[in-house]
C-alpha cells in the first residue's frame, strides 16, 4: 500500500525527539564543570607544584627549581626540630581523640536517656564548635594562664579559691607534656560534634535488641556493652578519622595559644615558619606533601572501607 500524502506529510513533521536523561545528564555536567575546573586547578595543581618545588633547591625570594630529588626530604628526616614536632603532634593526638570520643560518648549516651530539656543541652554542648580555633585560643590562654598567688588567674585561680591546689599548675608551659595542655581546649570545642556522631548512632540502635537483652537478664551497662557499642563501631571509625585529620593539621589554636615556642612546635607551624620566615620554600614545601601524605594515610583506606560496604549493601 502507498501512504497517503496525510501520513506523508506527518513522517516529514515529526521530529526527533531529544532523551531527557540525556539532556540532564549533559546540563548537570555543565553545571559541575566550572567546580571540577576549579578543584583540578587550585587543589591538584597545587598539590603538583608544591611537590615539584618540594623536590628542589628553591631558598630565597628568587625561584630556584634546581632538581635535588630527595635531599629536601632527607634533611627534615634529620632534622630535630621536626623530630619535637612529631613528638608534640602525637601526644596532642592522643589527648585529643580519646578525650573527644570519652566525652562525646558520654554526652551521648546521657542525652539518649531522653532528658528533660535535650534540645538545650544539645545546643549548649554542641556550641562550641561555631567558634573558631582562633577564639578558642584567645579565650583559653586567660584560662590557661600559668601565673600562680597573687597573679593568678583562669582556672588556677579558681582551683585556688576552692581548695584544689592540687591541679593548680603551669599548663603549657609545663615542659616536655605543654602540649597535652593545648589540646585541652580542643577537646572542649570538638567533643560536641563527636556527641552528634554518637547521638546519631544510638538512635539508629533498634530498641527492640536493647528489649531483647533487657529480658535476657542484662543490666543497663551490659545493654551497652554488649548490645549498643558494637553497633557504634562504624561511628567511632568515623569519628576516628575526623578528629585524627584535625589533629595533624592544627595550627591556629597552638598560635593563638601560645605563638611560635619550639616547645609546642608541630609540622603545620614549622611549615610556615620555615617558608614564610626563612624563606626556605624547598624544604616548606617538603613538609606539606609529609601532612598531606600523613592525612591521606589516615583518610584513604576510610574511604576504601565505606566505599566498599556501600557496594556490598
């Protein structure tokens, strides 16, 4: 049969039509594009040329890209200057993380008891960290002040008017263990948003195994213990990795705190020091490629894990 000049006429009007997938997927892409240019740019560039002048001779104001492969390298290893560094960075590490996870569990686990009042005491505890550590510093070393009688203030005052002479002492200008000091006001700013990773985990428990081991005879800390903190695991891996990335990075609450001392040196400040001091960009540089290795030794294989339970689920 021959089509008619109607049915003709309709095939030539029709067009095609265009795949709505498609054209979203194509204007999402343009969307991103400026952001993935920016981040391939200004993070990976970066990265790539603080490597690249990591690995040369560049000491001055005047750029000098002489190739010297690892000597850069080998220098900070020898260093002892950076040797205090890694020793303050983990002593600051420890107290920080493990008094942030105690507290924040703790925390948790009273407001999950639902208490008068939760929203308020969520807020107050959680406060903290809207303030920056530049604030935190400032605030903390009034606190801190290891001035002691007549000119003491903060909390050595206080521990002196109510009988505590005991704790009275000169925090971080304690030789050797200053730096647990420091890490003090970090734990007050941060163990409120690990409180919220953890409040966020005991409310996903189901309450009917808590019931289940209620009847089998366990306690309240048996419930926990046996029931509720294997089920927080994931949740402390991520609180893990948050507060050790922020550990390795700190700079401004140590400046803030107590300026430049060699006593309570980490890599971040002899980092800056050495470049915009000494004008050693070579061996600056050398020390930011060590954190972001550092960093990246501790997030990498965070993000393999969750990666790879995402796909089994």
């Amino acid at each position: 049969m021959q089509a008619t000049g109607t049915e003709r006429g309709t095939r030539l009007s029709r067009k095609p039509r265009l795949n709505p997938v498609r054209m979203k997927g194509g204007a999402g892409l343009l969307l991103l594009l400026p952001s993935i240019l920016a981040v391939l740019v200004f993070v990976y560039g970066f990265i790539g040329w603080t490597a690249r002048v990591s690995v040369s001779k560049w000491k001055g104001l005047l750029p000098d890209y002489t190739f010297v492969g690892l000597d850069n390298y080998k220098n900070l290893a020898a260093d002892p200057r950076f040797a205090i560094d890694v020793r303050n960075t983990a002593i600051f590490t420890v107290v920080f993380v493990l008094g942030c996870l105690f507290i924040g569990l703790g925390l948790a686990m009273l407001l999950d008891k639902g208490i008068r009042a939760e929203g308020f005491y969520r807020s107050l505890f959680l406060f903290p960290m809207a303030i920056s550590f530049i604030v935190t510093g400032v605030v903390w070393r009034w606190l801190m002040n290891p001035a002691v009688g007549d000119r003491a203030s903060g909390l050595n005052l206080l521990f002196e008017n109510v009988g505590l002479d005991a704790l009275v002492n000169r925090w971080h200008t304690t030789p050797t263990w200053g730096i647990a000091a420091v890490a003090l006001p970090a734990v007050w700013q941060m163990s409120g948003y690990t409180m919220a990773i953890y409040l966020a985990g005991l409310r996903a428990v189901p309450e009917g195994l808590r019931e289940a081991a209620r009847v089998d005879g366990a306690d309240e800390w048996q419930v926990y213990r046996r029931v509720v903190l294997p089920l927080l695991r994931p949740v402390t891996l991520s609180a893990l990795i948050i507060l050790g990335h922020i550990s390795l990075k700190v700079f401004d609450l140590i400046i803030a705190l107590a300026g430049k001392q060699v006593a309570l040196d980490v890599p971040s400040i002899y980092m800056w020091t050495t470049t915009f001091d000494g004008y050693f960009f070579g061996r600056g540089a050398s020390i930011g490629i060590v954190l972001l290795v550092s960093v990246a030794v501790l997030v990498i294989p965070y993000l393999w894990y969750t990666l790879r339970n995402e796909a089994e689920q």
